[in-house]
C-alpha cells in the first residue's frame, strides 16, 4: 500500500461509520466502473479494426467523403 494511500485511510478511520461508508462505496464503484471500461475498451478492438478497415477501403476506392470541413 503507498504512503498517499495509507494517509487517506487513516483520515478516513477518524470519520463515522456512516461517512467511512459513503467513502468505501465511492472508492468501490470508481473501481467497478474502471473495470468495466476496461473490459469494454478490451473487447471492442475488433469491432474497432474492422471499422478502420472498411474507411480504409472506402477511401481507397474513392467513396470516403470528410463528415466535416476542414
């Protein structure tokens, strides 16, 4: 465990029950939702390289148009 880490918590023993919950609940579902980007970010890649495959070859044959001018 860091030092920042053991700080935080020591601040965080000297609240109330209630106050300690609230914390942990934060901590916990930042955690659970970086997961899950993760896992998501991890899964599309495929979905992603085909996507990039298809405008590669759209621009290769000429049909790719810019959505925005630039």
């Amino acid at each position: 465990m860091t030092t920042l880490l053991e700080q935080a918590l020591s601040e965080v023993q000297k609240l109330a029950p209630e106050q300690q919950d609230t914390i942990a609940t934060l901590i916990l579902e930042e955690l659970a939702d970086k997961q899950k980007w993760e896992s998501a970010f991890a899964e599309s890649h495929e979905a992603l390289a085909r996507l990039a495959q298809a405008v590669r070859a759209k621009e290769r044959d000429g049909k790719a148009r810019p959505t925005v001018d630039i």
